[in-house]
C-alpha cells in the first residue's frame, strides 16, 4: 500500500510519518516537501533511515502537477499541509496557496481519481471565539473565521470545498489547538503570542496524538471497520478530552512554569486581547478516540515533555525575571502582530476587532487585582451547557433528515430553501438556499446542518459582516453576542492592497 502525505515536514506531519512507518500495512509513504523549508532535514534524515519507505518530491500544493506526479500510486492521502499563523498573518498568499488553492486543487484531481482516500486536516478556528458564556464546542455549530484572520479564511473556502466535492471517500477532521515540542520557540518573538484572551477555553491535542490518529485510520480502514455509516464522508473535532481543557493564562502559565516562573511576573494583564481569537471545549471530541483510541497525551503530561526537550530552559531561572519580561516580552509588543502596536500606530480596525473599541482597549485593567480570571474547571460544574436552536434537533441522524429540517434551518438564518423536494435522509444531493441577503448558492444538506456553512461575503471576498449578518440570523445570534454588543454595526475587510479597514 502507498500512502501519500503532505505536510509531512510539519509539527503535525511528522509525527504522522513516524506513526505511518510502524504500519505493517503500509509500503512506502510518498511526500511532497516545499523547498528551502528548515525542516525538510528531518524527513530526509528519516528517509536515510529507512530506505525504500519514503520516497521524497520537492513542490507545493499550489501547483497541480506535483499534487498529480505525488499522488501517483497512493491509497490514501492525508493533507496535513499549511501555512498557520503567525506566517499565514505576515505572508497571506502563503496562506492563500496552501489552504485554498491547494485543497481546491486536490479536490479538483481526486474528483478524477476515486479509488484515493483523503483525509483532510481544518481547524477549530472556524468555530470563531468562545468564551466562559458558552465554552463548548460541537460539529454543526456556525462557522466564524475571526475578523483579518487570513488562514481561518482559507481553510473555510478549502473545506467547504471538499464538502461540495464528489470525491467519494474523504473525512474532515477539525483539530483543535495542537501542542508541540517546539512550540515556545516557534512563537516567542512574533505578536501572536498576545492574541489569546486569558479567560479563553482552550482544549488541547498533542502532535505526537494527532500522529497515532492519522496512522490509526489506515489500521482500522485496512481492517474494514470504516464506512459512511461512522466515518467517511463526515466532520470530526480532535481533541484531548477533558484532562487537556485549560485557559490561556494556564497555558501561558504552563510556560513559564519550565523555568519556575509565573504570568504575573511577566504580563500584565492588559497585554493579551479580548475577543476574536478562537478555540473551547470539544462537546463531541470522544467520538475520534472511540473509534481509534489513539489519545495517550494530556496537556500538562506535556509540559514536562517540553521541559525535558529543552533543558535549557531551566537557565532562565538564573536570569532576572525583569530582565526576561523586558527582552521576551516587552520587546515583543513593537512587532506588527502585537494588539500594543496596533494601538500606537492607530490601527482602529484590528484594535475594534480583537477589544471592542479603542476605548475598550484603554480601559482594560492594568493589575491583576482588578482581573477576573476564569477557572475553567467551573466548565465541569455547569448543569447546562448553552441550549443552542440550530433550527433542526442537530442530534437527529442523518437518514431522519427532512425537508422541513431544511426549510427551518433556511429560515433560522434569515433565508429559504429553494428546492421544493427532498427525500428524506438524502443529505449529500445538492439543493439550492437563498442566504439573508437574497443571495442564491448551491449546497448538500449535509454542509449546511453538519458543516456548519452557510454562504455569506467571506467565501469570496475579505468580508468580516457578521454584526450586521447577526441581526438577521439567528443561529449566527446565539453565538455572536457572547462576545459582541448588539449595537455594534462594523464591517470589517481587507482593501487592494491588503490593509485592513473598518465602515
């Protein structure tokens, strides 16, 4: 069996090649690396090692031809590939090329090529922000790519198209915020670092979890215990479980914990946004590991792993803690991708986005007395998780959906259901909807109630609408004003040159 695997040079990737490695079921693993990528020297290490496993090709996703000439053969592919942030932030045609046109790509070559499994990696981001109101996350919940966020943006386009496709095999897999070994060293120095609000809800999954899953599909799928009735054609959310569900003060504090350090000695509490960032807590994460029991990681197991990766780390503990907040931290704010720049440039839009208003901004607490942190173990205690009208009782199964499903669903966003037939249970057959704004687009059932999609300017354009969408749709409603007021009216986009601007 040939497996063919993109991204294999990632932090999830490689894992992933590892993992696949071990199978007895699988020959030779093709992979298609980007020149010039620093990582790349861990794949040919690997390959030197087990000679005849891998067979390396040099290209991009971008481009049909290397897609084609790496496919060849191949069983299965896995599209691991992207540009995350923070490079998806500083170079967004890298992001553009990677997780939209490359996905569409694929899609467009394995329509051609049916006998092909493909599993393709998104992310919890499109679920947009979450917050203490409603951390929970589940398949079938509103899309919400956070507002100048290029790479969520590209990953709703690609997914959408893969749903849309008629690729006959293929799974969606959501993952989660993914943890690596090298992670505090990938980020340390970029803005980003101050994007996730600390009252966030975070669940976890680890790299080397994500390899054993990717490696656990092939086993099970050879072994005939997949079909479309629990895996192909569906949408899954990978994650940790309950041990890994932290907030963003505790994973930044998971960080300075390596060298007996703590946020408060670091960060104040004005440093880190408010809002539009994304992740929560996975409602439905357990179905993955039920079916693959690949989950050995928590997060603060973790922790230590990194520790014991970098023992250097424990250096710092020699250093001044005003020093290290000084070089590490405070020189940080000056890079372009930090909310404190923005701020002094008078970037109006980003600072809107991610706090409110500028006022929202100034009047953010500066001591962490005057800071209500969240414990996310509260989460636990909940009796009831936000009850949500998704317009259709989203734990129906799919051979029970109506066309009167259809029809409120259409409604409950502010549109209609064009197509006046539908036989029941007949999810993956396109109909037609009409969105909020008249506007007709053409999509499966199954996008729309299991998606969570639903047509709107992004999927086009660099076009962030959702206060005003919000008023017109409820299901987008029930979301939106955890973290929005309901006054806010700011359309939010990118202009020609690829500015960002607020009306």
């Amino acid at each position: 069996m040939i497996v063919t695997l993109f991204g294999a040079a990632g932090h999830m990737g490689f894992p992933t090649l590892v993992e696949f490695l071990k199978l007895k079921e699988v020959n030779k693993v093709k992979v298609l690396l980007e020149k010039k990528y620093k990582r790349n020297k861990l794949v040919e290490k690997l390959a030197k090692e087990n000679p005849g496993k891998i067979e390396i090709l040099y290209g991009t996703v971008a481009s049909k031809d290397d897609v084609i000439k790496a496919i060849e053969g191949a069983n299965y592919l896995f599209n691991l590939a992207a540009a995350i942030p923070p490079r998806a932030d500083k170079f967004p045609m890298d992001s553009y090329n990677a997780n939209e046109v490359g996905v569409k790509n694929i899609v467009e070559i394995l329509e051609a090529r049916p006998e092909i499994k493909l599993i393709d990696i998104t992310t919890v981001a499109l679920y947009g922000h979450r917050d203490p109101k409603n951390p929970y996350v589940r398949v079938g919940d509103p899309l919400f790519p956070g507002v100048f966020d290029f790479y969520t943006t590209h990953k709703l386009r690609g997914e959408f198209a893969i749903l849309e496709s008629s690729i006959p095999n293929f799974v969606v897999i959501r993952q989660s915020a993914m943890i690596y070994l090298d992670m505090l060293s990938a980020n340390m120095g970029d803005g980003l670092m101050f994007h996730t609000p600390f009252n966030d809800p975070i669940e976890w999954s680890t790299a080397e979890d994500s390899g054993r899953l990717m490696a656990a599909i092939i086993r099970e799928d050879v072994a005939g215990h997949l079909s479309h009735e629990n895996f192909w054609g569906k949408i899954f959310n990978l994650g940790s479980g309950e041990q890994s569900r932290i907030t963003g003060y505790e994973t930044v504090q998971g960080g300075f914990s390596l060298f007996g350090g703590d946020v408060k000695d670091f960060y104040d509490p004005n440093y880190c946004c408010t809002r539009n960032f994304h992740c929560g807590f996975y409602l439905d994460g357990e179905k993955l590991n039920v079916l693959f029991n690949y989950r050995q990681d928590n997060i603060h197991d973790y922790w230590k792993k990194i520790g014991e990766a970098h023992p250097e780390m424990k250096m710092a503990r020699i250093v001044p803690k005003k020093l290290i907040k000084r070089f590490s931290i405070v020189s940080t704010m000056k890079d372009s991708n930090a909310p404190q720049y923005w701020y002094k440039h008078g970037d109006v839009a980003r600072i809107t986005a991610f706090f409110g208003s500028m006022e929202a901004y100034e009047k953010q607490p500066t001591k962490w007395e005057d800071f209500n942190l969240w414990d996310a173990s509260e989460a636990k205690k909940l009796k009831l998780i936000k009850q949500i009208d998704y317009g259709f009782d989203i734990n129906k199964s799919d051979k029970d959906i109506s066309l009167e499903d259809l029809q409120n669903v259409a409604k409950m966003h502010g549109g209609k259901l064009l197509t006046t037939s539908f036989k029941k249970g007949d999810v993956y057959t396109k109909v037609e909807w009409e969105n909020q704004d008249g506007q007709r687009f053409v999509a499966r059932p199954f996008t729309v109630l299991r998606g969570g999609h639903w047509w709107n300017a992004l999927y086009k354009e660099y076009v962030w609408d959702f206060d005003r969408l919000a008023k017109k749709d409820k299901i987008y409603a029930q979301y939106w004003y955890d973290t929005h007021e309901q006054n806010e009216d700011h359309v939010y986009y990118f202009d020609e040159n690829l500015e960002p601007k607020m009306k």
